[in-house]
C-alpha cells in the first residue's frame, strides 16, 4: 500500500471528524462517562481492527482512549489509516 501525498492526507483528514495530524500518524482521544465505557468502546475498535487487518495503538486512561493510525509497513499514512478512522468514528 502506497504512502498518500501531502494533499490527499489534508483531503482524507477533512474527512474524520476530530483525528489530528502528528507527524505520520493520525490520532484522537475518546472521553467516556467511566473506565466500563472506555474498555467497551477498546473492544469495538478491537473487532473492527481485526477485521480490517488494521491495528491502531492505544493508551487507555480510566474515562480516555487515545487512538494512533499509521501503515507502519508503508512508513507513514495510508487509505488504510482513514477507512480505519471512520469506521472508529461511527462508533461513537
């Protein structure tokens, strides 16, 4: 999977309601009423990932999930990255 240009990524960006741009990554952190809330919403994420053979990092924080995208096989950000962002957003 190829690497996207500068422009497709701020094109791509505009489309995922709330991801932020750091570097060759893309990431954005969910708040929860409670750590119940937040672990849920992780195994959400967990199943569409497997799915879609796409992992993002996360860092929990009791009522915080903080997600990360990159295609580390393609050093930076991919179709990948954003197809993943939305199907994370409709989650929530």
């Amino acid at each position: 999977m190829a690497r996207l240009s500068e422009k497709a990524i701020g094109t791509s960006l505009r489309s995922v309601k709330g991801w932020k741009r750091v570097g060759d990554e893309i990431a954005k952190t969910f708040v929860f009423k409670d750590f119940a809330r937040s672990m849920g919403f992780v195994q959400s994420v967990a199943l569409i990932a497997e799915k879609m053979n796409h992992h993002p990092d996360i860092d929990i924080r009791w009522n915080k999930v903080m997600l990360t995208l990159s295609t580390h096989s393609a050093g930076g950000l991919t179709t990948k990255d954003f197809a993943l962002a939305a199907e994370i957003n409709a989650l929530s």
